[in-house]
C-alpha cells in the first residue's frame, strides 16, 4: 500500500512538472483571442442567423484538438521530413488549381462533402517548416548566392498562389521569409537588398496607379506628367532609370575623388538590384488587377477613389471613430450592423471592434496580440536548437506581420491588401492553421525542458 502510495506521489508530481513547463501565456492569450473572436462574428450577423457563429466555433474547437496534439509531439520530427513536406505544399497549390473551388473569385479551395479548406492557409504552415529545414543546413551566408535557392524556394509557392490568384495569401510569404533569413545569419545588407528589389517592383506599379486617380494635376505638372509617362515603361521609363544609373556613378566616381573610398562591387551590385527591381514592377503590374491597386493605395488619399478602394477605408475609419472611448455596445454598431461597413466579419472585423467595444477593450484585442508575438520571439530566442528557433521566428512574424496590416488598414494607416486578422476574422481554414501555429510553438517551448 505505501509503494503504491509513493508511485502515485511521484507520478502526480511529475504531472505537475509538465504542467509547470507549459507557456500559460501563450496558451491563454490564444484561448481569449479565439473566443473574442467568435464572439465579434456572432455580434457581426445578428440579423441573419448565426451560421458564421457555429462554423467558426467547430473549426476553432478541431484546431485546438491539433493544437493539443503538436504540443505533445516532438517538433523535431519535422526536421526530418521537410523536403517531403515542401512536395507536399507545392503538390497541394498545383493541385487546388486543377481541381479547387472558386470562392470569391478565387481557385484556392479544396471541397470534402460540405467543409471547405483553402490550400493557402496550411501552405504557409508548411513553408516556415520547409525554410527552417533548409535554413538550418546553412552555415555561411558571406555571399549573396547563399540567398538563390531559399529565394527560389519561396518564390515557386508564392508563384502559385498569385495564380489562384489569391494576392492577399501570397504577402506574408515575404516578411517571413526575411525574419527568417535574419535569424539564420544572412547579413543586414543583403536583406537590404531584397527590400529595395521588393520595394521597386511593388512600389512602381502603384505610384502609377496613384497618379491616374489623381487626373488632371498631374497633367498640369510638368514633373509629374514626366514621372506618370516613365513610371509607366517605354521611353521616358529608359530615360528615367539610364538617368539614375548615371546619378549613381557619376556620385560613386565623385566620392572615390574625395578620397572616400567605395568598393565597385557596392555599385555594379545595387544597379543590378535596380534592374531587377524594374522587371519586378513589370510583372507584378501584370499580375495586380486595376481595381487591387486602387485598394492597395487608397489608404494613401481614399477622397481620390471615395466610391472604390476609397470607399472601404472611409466606412473603417467612421465606424472606429464613432466608437469613441467605450463604444456602443454589443451588436449595437451601425456601420456594421446596417451594412455600411464591407467584409465585417473578414477583412474589417477590428472596425467592428473599434464601433462596438470602443478604444480602451480595441487595446485589450492589441495587447493579446502582443503577447502572443512576443512569446513567440521569447521562444525562438531560447529554443534548444536552429531550427526550433527559425520555426518560431517564422511563426511569431506571420502573426505579426496579419495583425499589424490589419489593424493599420481598417485605421487607415496601411494598404487595404484584403489581409484576415489571425484568429478573430471568419474562415475556418485561417483559425484551425493558425492554432497549428500555436501548437508547434508551444512544443518548441516544452522541448527546453525535455528530450
């Protein structure tokens, strides 16, 4: 009776032991974001049923069973299998092109009897898995060749996303990949180099979308008539980039003169990044539709566009505001509940947050937010391995990453890319991905204590 006593002791205790190892926080903050957000969704449709309510409660109760089960599991298991994993991925995105469902005017679901799953939502799952594998093999990172085959590897996924075409999926492949560059050792000026190549074959095509809403003015200004004509390739576009390429050598020769002394590598290298930047615009001008660089840039002046990608900022932004301090109460909002505010339960559910619950609980929904990244960076910092570390910065910036966008396009502050709110915004698919999230993070946290 006392051994059996003193097995049941030390069995207890070890229980115990476990539990004291678990990231409470990071478990409980997730917990209250999902329930927030299932609440925001019943709040959204009162007036038409509770579907969105009870479809999102399931999917949220599967990803937590999964999330249980990848906390449990050694993480180290898919260190193993990563090439496998990336087939995997890149088999899933071919195949939902072949034989998905178009949803929203996007080929990006699988249909199994009556659940839809978009292929995208578990691919960025996957792709921090797969980088962090290769990422892990690398040691030097001297030169920038070591960046070619990680580079390439996200842009095929990334590739055929944009062919669904689901733009709004295919950027957060990018922000993570250069925290995850970073935390394996790339240099700083390399990563530079990718955000200037980024910068330029993002940036042209919408600085051009911006001047063609801005119609007449810029006609009447010679600068800008001048820019809108180059921005827009042909001629003046040559001229225009020959003309900077001069600027850069003629200031590279005069500050060799003033004995300050600059590698040629440095030059050849950036107006190579140019080049590249500019054929970047080329295609990414071909890729973006009219009306998703209206979207993408009405946050910049929504009055130039009021009726199209103007029109959603503006409704965000009075719908916040007119929350005030406290808000108006649970279901109470108007712009959401008469149907002013668009996508209220997707793309602009922080809206609905800001009308019904006002700014101090909108900061609540914020600092969970917080918690959850900062424990997620907590964990990449002191996990026991590389690759639980580039895992979990992966991971941590991804969240990061959809909260700050979000957040900052409902407000106004940051282009309207279509982005959900992690674990708030409806959709089955992001809850029960992101909560795999968790659970893989949540095991990188627990294998500091054991084997």
């Amino acid at each position: 009776m006392e051994i059996r006593t003193r097995h049941t002791a030390h069995a207890r205790g070890i229980v115990f032991e476990r539990l004291a190892m678990v990231d409470w926080l990071l478990f409980f903050s997730t917990v209250a974001v999902v329930i927030l957000g299932i609440f925001i969704i019943h709040s959204t449709e009162m007036a038409s049923g509770y579907g969105l309510f009870w479809k999102q409660s399931v999917a949220a109760l599967a990803g937590f069973g999964a999330l249980l089960f990848l906390s449990i599991l050694p993480y180290q298991i898919f260190r193993t299998y990563t090439r496998g994993l990336y087939l995997v991925m890149i088999i899933m995105l071919v195949a939902v092109l072949v034989f998905g469902v178009t949803l929203r005017g996007t080929r990006g679901w699988f249909k199994v009897g009556s659940v839809y799953f978009q292929a995208s939502e578990l691919a960025r799952v996957l792709y921090v898995i797969t980088m962090a594998g290769y990422l892990d093999q690398r040691i030097h990172w001297h030169s920038p060749r070591a960046l070619l085959i990680p580079m390439a590897l996200a842009f095929l996924p990334i590739i055929l996303i944009l062919a669904e075409p689901d733009f709004s999926s295919s950027l957060v492949f990018f922000p993570v990949t250069l925290i995850m560059f970073f935390f394996a050792g790339a240099r700083t000026l390399h990563l530079m180099g990718m955000v200037l190549v980024a910068g330029l074959a993002a940036g042209i095509p919408l600085v051009s979308t911006y001047f063609k809403l801005m119609g007449d003015k810029v006609h009447k200004n010679s600068v800008l008539f001048f820019l809108d004509s180059a921005l827009q390739g042909g001629w003046h576009g040559l001229w225009l980039f020959l003309g900077i390429c001069a600027f850069l050598v003629l200031a590279w020769w005069f500050l060799r003169e003033m004995r300050m002394y600059i590698p040629s590598l440095y030059l050849w290298t950036t107006l190579i990044l140019l080049s590249f930047g500019v054929l970047g615009s080329m295609a990414t001008n071909k890729v973006l539709k009219v009306y998703q660089r209206q979207r993408l840039i009405a946050f910049v002046n929504p009055d130039l566009d009021p009726l199209g990608g103007g029109y959603n900022v503006r409704q965000s932004q009075i719908a916040i505001g007119s929350g005030k301090i406290m808000g108006k109460g649970y279901g109470r909002g108007t712009q959401s509940q008469l149907g002013f505010l668009p996508s209220r339960h997707t793309d602009f559910i922080f809206s609905v947050i800001g009308e019904e619950w006002g700014f101090i609980r909108s900061l609540l929904i914020m600092g969970l937010y917080f918690l959850i990244i900062w424990r997620g960076f907590e964990i990449a910092s002191t996990a026991r391995d590389r690759f639980g570390s580039l895992v979990a910065a992966g991971y941590s910036s991804m969240f990061g990453f959809y909260a700050l966008l979000n957040i900052g396009m409902t407000m106004g502050l940051a282009p309207v890319a279509g982005v959900p709110l992690p674990m708030i915004s409806y959709g089955g698919s992001a809850v029960f991905s992101s909560l795999l999230c968790i659970g893989v993070l949540m095991s990188i946290h627990l294998r500091r204590y054991l084997m």
